[in-house]
C-alpha cells in the first residue's frame, strides 16, 4: 500500500471514529524545539513541572524518543462547551472546572481510538506508537505542522474550525508518510488572550510562564497556593480556561460532537457548599473517571476552599470552619485564609485561640496578620 492510500485509509477511519481533525507530518520536522524548550526551560517558566527538565532531550525531538520514527500522525477531537466559561467566573458561590474536565478524561477516551488507527499501521508491516499528552512529545508544535491550526499568543493550539478547544493525540510511526503543509499563525494584532489573563501569565506574546498561571497552580502544584494568586483564582477550582475562551476564532467552534465532554449535571458549577462537604471516598466517587480525581482529595480541597474565601458567601462560614481541624495542613491553611475572607472579625477570635496550638510553622504563619491585629 501506498503512503497517500494508507494516509488516505487512516483519515477516513479516523473521521468514523469521531475526531474532527487530522495531519500528518514528518517526526523531524520542528528542528527548532530544542531551542524553544531550552528557552523555557532556562527560564523557569515551567514551575514545579520537574518532568519537563527531566525528559528535555527526548521531549525536544521524537526521534529522540524513538529513533525510528519517520513521520508524526496528528489528530485532534473537539471539547467545545455548550457555553463561555468566561459567563461562569461571577457565579461566585459555585466551583468553575475547566470545560475539559467537566466529565470523562480525554486520555481514556482517545487512547483507545488512537490505538485501532496504529493497527491500520501495522498490518502493512511499519510500527507505530501512540501518545497522549503523558508522554515526552510536544503535540502542539507538531500539530501546527501537521496542518491542523498554530499555537496562538497563549501557547495553545487554534484551529480555524475549532477555535482553542482540541484535545490532540499523536501517532508515531516508521511509515514514511506524505506530509500536509504546515499552518500559518492567523492571530494577527490580536491579544485577547494576554491581556485578559488575571495574573499576567505570559512575558510575551507566545510564551507562558506556568509561575503565574492560575491553570498550573490548580492542577500540577502541589503545595499551598501562593497568596499573590488566591484572590485572582475567584471560583476557579480545576483549571483556567480564560485565554482560550476569549478566542474570536471560537465563534466557529460548535459544541462538541462527543457526548462524553460535555458537561455531567454535578460537575457544571457544583455548588461549594456541597463541594466542602465530601470526604475523601465520596470525592473519588463523585469525580470517578474524571481529570478531577488525579487532584486528590486535599489539593481539590484546597482549591474549594481558596474558591469558598473568594465567594462573599458568609453562608459558607460554618462549612469552612469544620476544614480548620484537618489532618492536611495545606487544607487546614486554606480555610484560614477562607475564614479570614469570609468573616474577619472571626478570623481574629480564631487566631487568637487557634494559632498558639497549631503544630505547623507554616500553616501557624497563616495566623499571623489575624493576631497581630487582635
């Protein structure tokens, strides 16, 4: 079989699987990523993400992680939600998810799909691996050159069909295969997505310093929140999607075709009053098969909490307060920092009685402003 039939043959499968788009690319053919990831790299712009400096060779070039590869097959399923997420941000007594989180987790779901298009592959005798987005591959820059869109101003892929709202996997694979043309960056003069991000995440237009990023300090961080950025989270608790979604180019993104990425009826804006009230055995039921659950049961609490603080809701006080006694000390200093936002007057009594008997130096310090106010 031909290049162009077996090119040919995979995108007809792959539309019938359910992705919207598809490219295929030479695996070498972005040799400026080791330059780009050393930048960021360099930089520090990726955090605590440790697993990016420890996987950079490979992560630069697939042909480092796979010496055989000859070409890179990109595919891309949309997860456009039913609305703007940016109309949920004043729903203040309500948890905001990313739209990508708000039911099944994508990996599950396109490993799968991607895993029968590799057999097309191998039965002509060439090999093929797949990938999504929890291995060493840089999917974004590959994808541009596959043809299926260009990374924006925010770092993330856009698609002039489907605005910033693909899920990408990739296919590599020793077949040599035709090559689409690569896509043209199409953001012009534009800079919506930079200039509405909360906590000026991006040092310039193209890059994006996770230090800053709401996205990263909800989902990857694994420690308290800095303070700088607890206010600017509002009643984000999984994500931040505020970039992609001021987007013009999403005005041509419908809602997504998978069921299975709009949102569940619980997780579109749950209530965080309901969210304070869930132990750790009902958060994994409650978030089963979900991105969500990978947070664990304290981390999501911290970020219920940080949400909870910036909610003006005093209903919530006595649900908060219960967290002051948890065994996690990134919990317990959540809900200080809640009380203290919700009712200041209370956070003082509780400093006073609290903080002398708080067996944590750092979580103690969350006392401090409260009892020197007292």
């Amino acid at each position: 079989m031909s290049g162009a039939a077996l090119v040919a043959e995979l995108a007809e499968r792959a539309r019938r699987l359910g992705f919207d788009a598809f490219g295929v690319t030479r695996a070498d053919a972005r040799p400026d990523l080791p330059d780009k990831l050393g930048t960021a790299l360099a930089a520090g712009w990726h955090a605590g993400m440790a697993w990016m400096a420890e996987t950079r060779d490979r992560r630069a070039d697939p042909r480092a992680l796979w010496p055989e590869a000859r070409s890179a097959i990109v595919l891309g399923l949309s997860y456009a939600p039913e609305r703007s997420p940016l109309d949920d941000l004043e729903r203040r007594s309500q948890g905001l998810i990313s739209a990508y989180a708000r039911n099944r987790d994508y990996h599950d779901l396109i490993k799968g799909r991607l895993k029968e298009l590799a057999g097309l592959i191998t039965r002509t005798g060439a090999d093929a691996k797949v990938f999504v987005d929890t291995a060493p591959v840089m999917e974004k820059p590959l994808a541009e050159a596959a043809g299926l869109g260009w990374q924006g101003k925010h770092s993330v892929l856009i698609s002039r069909d489907f605005g910033s709202w693909l899920f990408l996997g990739v296919i590599l694979t020793t077949a040599e295969l035709p090559p689409d043309a690569p896509h043209a960056e199409r953001c012009g003069s534009c800079r919506r997505c930079l200039d509405i991000c909360p906590t000026d995440a991006f040092p310039a237009p193209f890059r994006l310093d996770a230090r800053r990023c709401l996205a990263y300090y909800s989902v990857e961080h694994e420690g308290p929140i800095p303070l700088a950025f607890r206010a600017p989270m509002g009643n984000r608790i999984f994500g931040c999607d505020d970039c992609l979604a001021v987007c013009p180019w999403n005005r041509f993104a419908g809602t997504a075709r998978e069921l299975r990425f709009h949102a569940r009826v619980d997780n579109d804006l749950p209530p965080l009053a309901d969210l304070l009230e869930l132990d750790e055995p009902e958060f994994r039921a409650r978030f089963a098969g979900s991105p969500v659950k990978r947070l664990g049961h304290a981390r999501f609490l911290r970020n219920v909490l940080i949400a909870t603080g910036n909610s003006g809701d005093a209903g919530l006080l006595s649900a908060t307060e219960r967290h002051l006694a948890a065994p996690d000390p990134m919990v317990r200093g959540a809900a200080i920092w809640a009380v203290r936002r919700l009712a200041p007057a209370r956070g003082r009594e509780l400093a006073l009685a609290l903080a002398p008997k708080e067996r944590d130096m750092e979580v103690a310090a969350e006392w401090t402003a409260e009892v020197a106010d007292a």
